[in-house]
C-alpha cells in the first residue's frame, strides 16, 4: 500500500516551491477521496484532513506561522483556497458515500409487488364446540336458556341430591374421579370431577323457581380408558324443563323436534326403557340410522337405529331437594336429557375415533374448516 500523504515542512516558501506543495497535497486529498467505500471510510477521511488537533489542515497553518514576512500574503491565501477545496471534498465525499449506500439498499430491499402476501389463516370453531353449538342452538330456538355450572363438583350435586344413593351400585356406572385427600370431609362435601353435567339441574332449581327450560353445554370426567369411542374427558348437553303439566309426550315432541333440526327431517326417533336415579321413568333415545336410514348397517349393528341418549320425567325425590324453591312435587312436573357430543359429532361427520378431536392434528381438523 502507498505510504499517506504527510504534510511536508517547507523550507522554501517561493511561489514555485508553493504551486508544487499545493499541487501534491491536493492530488493526495483526491486520490483519497476516490478510494472511500462505506461511512466509516468516509468518517476517518474526514478526521484525517479536518480534525481540529492532528488533521492535515490544521498541521499547513505551521506553513502560514513559518512562512517568512514578506511570503505570508501569498502562503495565507494558499491555506485558504486549500481548506476550501478539503471542505469541498469531504463534503462531496460525504454525499457520494450516503448515495452509495442508499443504493445498495435500493437493490437489497427491494419489495417484489407480485409476492404472494403472508397468509394468515383464521382460525375456526373445533368441531366438538360447534356441535355443540349447534345442539344448544336448536334448543335456543325453542325458547330455552343456557347454563353452566362447575367442573370441580361436590359429592352432593353430583351424586345425593341427583337421588343416588350413598353406596349406590349406580354411582360405579359413573367411574368418577375423586380429587385427593378428602378422607376427612362427610361424603356428601367430597370433591370430584363432574361425571356428567346433571348436577347443573339441580344448582339451577336453586337459584331460579319454576318454570325452567335450560339446557346446559359443558365438559365431564370420567376413568374411563381411552378407546375408539370413549374418552375420559368428554362434552354434555343436559336440558332440563320444568313447568305444570309437563308429559312425556312433552319429552318425546321435543326431542323428535331437536333431532329431526339436527340430522335433518326424515330421522325418526323412538324411546326405550332405561334407568336413571334421577328420573322415573326412565329411557334411552335412538335415532333411526343416518347412515343407512334405517335399513340396517355396520354403524347401526344392522338394528337400523342408533342410541344417543338418556333422558325422563324427573324424579320427585329430586324436587325433594329444591322444594322449598316452589318444587313442589304434587304441583310441578318436568323432564331431562343428556347427551354425548363428541358421540353425536361422530355420527354427524363419519369419524372413526373419538381421540381425533382432541390430538390438534391440524390435517384433521381443518376438514371442518
Ligand atoms: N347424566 C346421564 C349420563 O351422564 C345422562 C342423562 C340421563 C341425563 C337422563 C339426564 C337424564 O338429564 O334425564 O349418563
């Protein structure tokens, strides 16, 4: 690399021995000048030529100090013309490198219009939620409201007031999920997992007096193992309807009514005998076969009908623990259901295996989308 330009002392000061340090040292300001890349370049050229204590203009003033009497006029305008031109230089230098490197990133940051944009999928109800959307809207539509209660549930909602009784085989029917440690509190005050979302009929005979007509969606726990269709973490749609004069024929219209809304209007439903504490009577509700609208199939297991839930008249032993609430027995009557609805969504959209809904495997979900 050539050696950088230094300033000479000058120990002849005649216009001659003048023009010829003039001249080399402006050679050297543009031959600098032409090299710079970049801003640091650029910085560092103009602190070499214009920095107030060791840049290059300064140290030529020791020209004009020492310059003879009679030789200051002439070397004074020197310096002057210099410094002008290393102002101009560095000013132009400036400007050229800023340029530069705007259009370095004209050509790095150029935006490519035709680019397809970044697509940011909207996201869509699960399937399990919006059957069960569904199921509660065409209650909704027949004037029910909804309900909720909690998933952390007591022994006696869950169980006593729901008219099973302590040691009741039936409560093994449930697998339920006790919380831990609870050996010391009375049965009745025990903790668990809802297995089912009953006991949200008798939370809301406690809060609201006759007539009722709700339906209450929500998540139950049981010990169950996972299989292909059960699932130890499932949805409920209860619906209870209390009134006078509440039939059965009121429970069968109904739900002839949601069903026929559901799976459209050609399915028929029947009702048979079946057993709950907290109804009496009793019965399990079966669709005529959607699949194979009732001539008999592998999904069916060739009956032609499907079971798909429980339901009744409501027990008055159950109106026994809301009494006081205007439950009176002898003067109210009413009816209850409850379902599945990972099991309705299954029938609805021909899926094999109830875990699919909750794997988050996005290749099967976004088939609801
Ligand atoms: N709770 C029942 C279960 O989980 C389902 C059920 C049956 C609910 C009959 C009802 C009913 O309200 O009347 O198996």
């Amino acid at each position: 690399m050539a050696e950088l330009y230094s300033v000479p002392k000058l120990e002849d000061y005649s216009p001659a021995a003048m023009d010829a340090a003039v001249r080399d040292l402006l050679n050297a300001l543009e031959q600098e000048a032409a090299k710079l890349s970049g801003e640091n370049d650029w910085k560092a050229f103009r602190d070499r030529w214009m920095s107030r204590k060791s840049g290059v203009l300064m140290q030529i003033t020791e020209w004009l100090k020492l310059a003879p009497k009679e030789q200051k006029r002439d070397v004074g305008q020197r310096v002057n013309e210099v410094k002008a031109k290393i102002e101009a230089a560095v000013d132009a230098a400036e400007a050229r490198v800023n340029s530069q490197a705007s259009s370095a990133r004209l050509v790095s940051e150029r935006v490519d219009v035709s680019l397809p944009g970044n697509r940011r999928p909207l996201g869509v109800k699960h399937p399990v939620l919006r059957v069960q959307d569904e199921i509660v809207a065409v209650f909704k539509a027949m004037g029910y409201s909804i309900g909720e209660g909690p998933e952390v549930e007591s022994d006696y909602y869950n169980f006593e007031s729901l008219n099973f009784p302590p040691n009741h085989p039936a409560r093994d029917t449930q697998d339920t999920l006790f919380i831990a440690g609870q050996e010391k509190k009375q049965q009745r005050d025990r903790l668990l997992m809802r297995t089912h979302t009953s006991p949200v009929q008798i939370r809301t005979m406690e809060k609201q007096r006759p007539p009722v007509r709700i339906v209450i969606p929500g998540k139950v726990h049981r010990n169950d193992a996972l299989d292909a269709t059960h699932s130890p973490v499932f949805h409920q749609v209860e619906g209870l309807c209390v009134d006078t004069n509440i039939t059965f024929s009121d429970l069968k219209g109904t739900l002839d009514h949601a069903f026929k809304s559901l799976f459209g209007s050609s399915v028929k439903t029947r009702f048979y005998p079946s057993f709950f504490p907290f109804t009496e009577p009793s019965a399990d509700m079966q669709v005529s076969c959607i699949f194979c609208g009732g001539k008999g199939c592998r999904t069916c297991k060739f009956s032609g009908w499907i079971e798909l839930l429980g339901c009744g008249m409501v027990d008055p032993n159950v109106f026994e623990f809301v009494k006081g609430n205007g439950y009176d027995p002898a003067k109210v009557s009413g009816f209850a259901f409850g379902m599945g609805v990972e099991r309705i969504a299954i029938l609805k959209y021909g899926v094999d295996e109830i875990a699919k809904f909750y794997l988050g495997d996005v290749r099967f979900l976004e088939q609801f989308a």
